[in-house]
C-alpha cells in the first residue's frame, strides 16, 4: 500500500495536468441545500466554492478549482460548489458576501475561509497542507518523501525531552499551517546525517541553496521572522500566485520589469548580489512586463518605457521608481536602492492637481492635500475612496452630494465635518482599500484610528455614522431625513437593496484593483 507521504508526493509533484474540458465528466460535485450538510458531515475535509454563473472571478476559477479538484480525488479531498442564484438560502446561511467565495469545511461547525491564490497548484498544496496535521512525524523512512511535498518544507529536529523549544515549534506550526508543512523528528542520528545538532530547525526548499539552517533564539516569533525571509527568493517570480505573499511579508518589495524570457533570467542572476546584500530588508521579485506591465503605472513609472525598476514599501504605500530617463543597469540600480534604505530617496506621490476652488459640497482632495484637508484638522472628516468606473460610485455619487450638502450649508455643522472624496485611482493614498467605494470617518483628535463605514448607503445611515462615531457627534439625520423637492424622501430613494440583490451587486463589480488589478 502506498504511504501516505507517497500519495501527497504524487499530488503536488509532476502529475499530468487535465483540462476541464479534456475530463468525461467534473470532479468538482455541485451541491444544493438538499445534499450539501449531509455531504459535508460525510467527509473529513472539503473545499467548497460559493459561486454564481455571470460572476467573471468564478469564470476564471473554474478550470483551475477543476484540475485542482482532478489531483486531490485520489487524496479524498472533494472540491465541491453551490451555485448561489440557485440556492440563494443556502449561501446565506453560511455568510457568502461575494463570489466566488472558498471555504474549508471540517464538518458543519468547523469551518474558515480558504486564504490561498486562487490557481490550481495553490489549491492543491494548500490544501494537502491542511489535511496533515500541523506537525507531522519525520523518520528515516518518510524523511525524503516529506522535504518533497511542497516548494518549502520545515523540519524541526528537536529531542523529546525538550519541552519549552517543542511548545515553540509546535505553537508556531498550529498558527502557520495554511502557509508551511511542518515536521519534526526527535532522532538525533538523523538530525547529525543532516549536518545538524539537536536542537535545529531547518527550512528545505526547491529553490537557491535548497536548505536553510536557523541560528537565532528559538521561540515562536523569531522563528516565523525566519522563515519568512529563508523562504522567498532572493530574486523571485511575481505573478498571480505570489503577488499577496510578497505584500503580506512586511518588508519592501523591489519590482524588476522585464518583458522577454531572457531579461527576465538575466536580471534575476544579475540582481543576486544586490538582493543578497539586502535580504530580509527588502525583497526582489521579477515581472513579466508584457502580461503585467500596467502595473508599472501604480508604481509611477511610465507603463510603456522598459525594462523599468521600483521600489514599493508595501505597508506605508511609499514608491520609490527608478529615474527611466537613465540607464537600466545593475550598478546604478543597486545604488538607488542603498539611497532609498538610507532614506535619501523621497517617495514619489502621484496626485491630481489641488483644485483652485472647491466648486460642490462635497471636499475634492487630492494626495497633495490629503494630509491637509483630511488629518491636519479637528474635524470630523468622512471620506469616500472611489474610482470613476465604479458602478456602485456613480449610483452613490448624488446621494453622496445631498448628504455633504447638510452640512456644508449649515455654518455650525460645517466648522465640525467634512464630507470628502478623493479618486484612488489617480492619487497614492495611506490607507489600504480593499474594494470602492470605501468610506472611512476621520474622527478630530484620532486621525489615526479611521473608522470604516459597513451599513447601507442612505444618506439616513450615512448621517447616524457620522454622529454616532465622530468626535463632535453633530446630529444631522433629521435634515438628511426630510422630503426633497417632489415628495420624495433622500432615505427613500437610496433604499438599501434586498439581501439578494445586495449579495449579487457587492459581489459583481467593484473590487479594489487599483494598484495590483493585473495581477
């Protein structure tokens, strides 16, 4: 019988890839209300997509969760979907919001949202992941076997008897589980055939030097500081598999625009050197600038103009792009990015011009007069982050002016709130947006604890937002609440949608792509 590590192997290892389309009939089951609990109870592990048909994400999910869902049937891991315009309840009883929607079940009531990219090696390896246990046993006969399951395997070669350093690595596996493959042997002759001593932790990896050794403290959180370092690239690949992990990491990323294969393999061994020297403080990663070259332009370089180079510090939203005018050459580059850690460098910020006069009621800011007009006050500053191809923007839009009417009429109410927009996709903002539009509350004296606005967008509810999370709790739902001119009540006319309708509208448009929508 084949062992169980075996099987994984073969899982995440060179199996033939089948399209949908070449395959008999799906190996992903379409579940309903009917047979969707009694399913999931039936089996340890599940991933299931929440989807509706007109959904382009879903579209282009589909025949990567149908390969995925091909490689695990042997594992026994279904992949399984509901189709949400056909089984609105169901969908709703387990909290879909948008689609497509992924999620792991464990039974009914074990249940968390799948956090990997949504492409069909992803799918697999994440979810191999979670059906081993969070550490797994290594021995002399699965030890090779194991450090072959995934791109970066972690093994901790730590005696039994040393309990405080195996509640550390045992700790830092539960939390990490979704991201590493954990295993752990308490053998110290295979620890000494390894080239280590107990206790050790070591990361195996398919890339660069293919095996790491850790030489710090040994609790949980230096270890994960680590990992994450001994398990990127020195120059890596970004694309559509590795984008959210290298903006997770915490630290800079340097992009290196190329646009043929071979720039691409060159720059990488020519960067080496310099992402070596800068490893852990800033990582480097290649990009294939035919298939994502518009995302030179959220970087403020010139998406026409390469090879190109840039600097993103990921967590402030800070750029650093490398003067294009010059020329494209390691020396020079390396240069730049010692002038950008030393902090000699200024961020570049693109902005639309600060308008002369504010001609509405509603306050256009720009990312010049951000700081001004949103931070720099003791006003309670609502903001609406939006772009000028949101559907949900443009039907928010006179609503929005009604309500920023209110109070800049008002001279008490105007000296104590702003209603402000600004366009994310023309001006590099600090705050992290995850779809538009987004409205955000800046209470005076707490600029830096936004609140994010979450009900329906009536000028009713807007205006209780405001009054219940501002500083100066100015009270203007009563004005917002009377008839406009025709009979017709601003509460009314904004009407939130059914739960229906609001599901299929959030989750149809709209996703905040306006620094990484390529990828």
């Amino acid at each position: 019988m084949r062992s169980f590590y075996s099987l994984a192997l073969g899982l995440l290892g060179a199996s033939a890839v089948v399209s949908a389309s070449d395959a008999e009939e799906s190996n992903v089951l379409s579940l309903t209300k009917d047979t969707f609990s009694d399913f999931i109870k039936e089996h340890d592990l599940v991933l299931a997509e929440f989807f509706a048909p007109w959904c382009g994400h879903c579209k282009a999910l589909a025949p990567e969760y149908e390969v995925a869902a091909t490689e695990l049937k042997d594992k026994n891991i279904p992949l399984v979907k509901v189709d949400c315009t056909e089984e609105a309840d169901l969908c709703q009883e387990w909290g879909v919001e948008g689609y497509p929607t992924l999620k792991i079940f464990r039974g009914l009531n074990s249940v968390k949202p799948y956090a990997g990219a949504r492409k069909t090696g992803a799918l697999v390896s994440y979810m191999v992941k979670q059906s081993l246990p969070a550490v797994s046993p290594v021995n002399e006969e699965n030890l090779e076997e194991f450090k072959s399951l995934d791109k970066v395997v972690i093994i901790g070669y730590i005696p039994s008897d040393n309990k405080k350093v195996n509640e550390a690595y045992t700790s830092l596996a539960d939390s990490e589980r979704d991201n590493f493959l954990f295993g752990s042997s308490d053998d110290a002759a295979i620890a000494e055939a390894e080239g280590v001593e107990q206790p050790s932790i070591v990361l195996y990896k398919d890339f660069d030097e293919k095996k790491a050794v850790y030489d710090g403290k040994l609790d949980s959180e230096s270890i994960l500081a680590w990992i994450k370092t001994a398990s990127t690239p020195l120059v890596g690949e970004l694309g559509p598999e590795t984008y959210t992990s290298y903006i997770k990491a915490g630290i800079p990323l340097a992009y290196i625009f190329a646009e043929t294969p071979e720039e691409l393999q060159k720059y990488a061994e020519e960067f080496r050197p310099v992402a070596e020297k800068h490893r852990g403080k800033i990582n480097f990663a290649t990009i294939d600038a035919k298939a994502f070259g518009a995302h030179a332009g959220n970087l403020n370089l010139d998406p026409a103009t390469f090879p190109a180079f840039a600097i993103q510090d990921t967590e402030k939203n800070l750029k650093f792009p490398f003067d294009q005018s010059k020329e494209f050459n390691v020396e020079d580059i390396s240069k730049f990015v010692q002038d950008v850690v030393d902090g000699k460098v200024e961020p570049s910020i693109k902005s639309e011009p600060i308008p002369e006069t504010q001609e509405g009621p509603v306050t256009v800011v720009v990312a010049h007069s951000y700081q001004e007009l949103v931070i720099d006050n003791d006003k309670d500053v609502l903001v609406e982050y939006y772009a000028p191809w949101c559907g949900h923007c443009k039907a928010l839009a006179p609503k929005y002016e009604q309500l920023a009417k209110v109070y800049a009429e008002n001279p008490e109410y105007a000296s104590k709130v702003t209603v402000a927009k600004i366009d994310a996709t023309a001006n590099d903002i600090p705050e992290t947006i995850q779809g538009f539009p987004t409205i955000k509350l800046f209470p005076a004296g707490s600029k830096d604890q936004p609140v994010e606005y979450s009900g329906s967008r009536s000028i009713e509810d807007l205006a209780t937002f405001i009054k219940e999370k501002g500083k100066h709790q100015v009270d203007a739902v009563d004005e917002v609440s009377q008839p406009e001119e025709g009979g017709v009540t601003s509460s009314t006319s904004s009407a939130a949608p059914t739960q229906t309708e609001s599901a299929a509208s959030e989750a149809s448009e709209e996703p905040a792509t306006a620094d990484h929508d390529e990828l």
